[in-house]
C-alpha cells in the first residue's frame, strides 16, 4: 500500500467553502506507482461511524452521498492519482476527518486524515 496525503483542511465558517486535495506521497510518486482504479473520500465524526462521502473513477464516473449532493463536488486530474473534493455550502455537521482513499486490484491506500472544523 502507498501513503495518500491529504490537504485543504482546515477552519471554515458556516456557508463557506473548502478544497481538499489527496496524491501520494513524494516518494511513493517516486517508485513510480500504478493508477488507482477509484478514489474518493470518507470521513469521521466525532462518535460516530465512519461514513461514504464521494467516489470517483477513472472513467469520470462520480458517486456522492446524499448529504453532499449539490454541495460537495468530487473530481480527479485525468489518468494522475491526484483527487480533490470541494467542499461548498458547509455546516457544523460537516465537522469530523476526510480521509482520502484510492484502490486498485490488490488493496487499498488511505490517507492520515484532514480535519475540517466548521464554526462561527
């Protein structure tokens, strides 16, 4: 498995917007790694499950959960291993740690988490 980084994270208020950005690390870049088959997106509250948040693929194919609809968009850069997902609209619900993730036919990569803390 590779090691996704995260980005983007941070403070927002509510009605505002963040971007957060995932692409392996430096040195798994550098070994030169295969394309993952999706990425996407969960996240964790806390005390509660960790849930689904968006999917892309590598056809363009997206997939987001219902609480994201028409506010969270998710998109990839071409055949790179590099995922973002902007974040608009956000609330206090929207309050935990993104996790990254991208699989292929063997396994599955994860990032160490972003937290996102919306408050006024």
């Amino acid at each position: 498995q590779v090691d996704l980084v995260e980005s983007g994270g941070g403070l927002a208020q509510p009605g505002g917007s963040l971007r957060l950005s995932c692409a392996p690390s430096v040195s798994a870049s550098s070994g030169n790694i295969g394309s993952f088959v999706t990425m996407g997106w969960y996240r964790q509250a806390p005390g509660k499950e960790r849930e689904f948040v968006a999917v892309t693929t590598r056809y363009g194919d997206t997939n987001t959960a219902d609480f994201a609809k028409g506010r969270f968009t998710i998109f990839r850069e071409g055949d790179k291993n590099t995922v973002y997902l902007q974040m608009n609209s956000l609330s206090a619900e929207d309050t935990a740690v993104y996790y990254c993730y991208g699989t292929t036919l063997s396994g599955t990569s994860w990032g160490q988490g972003t937290q996102v803390t919306v408050s006024s």
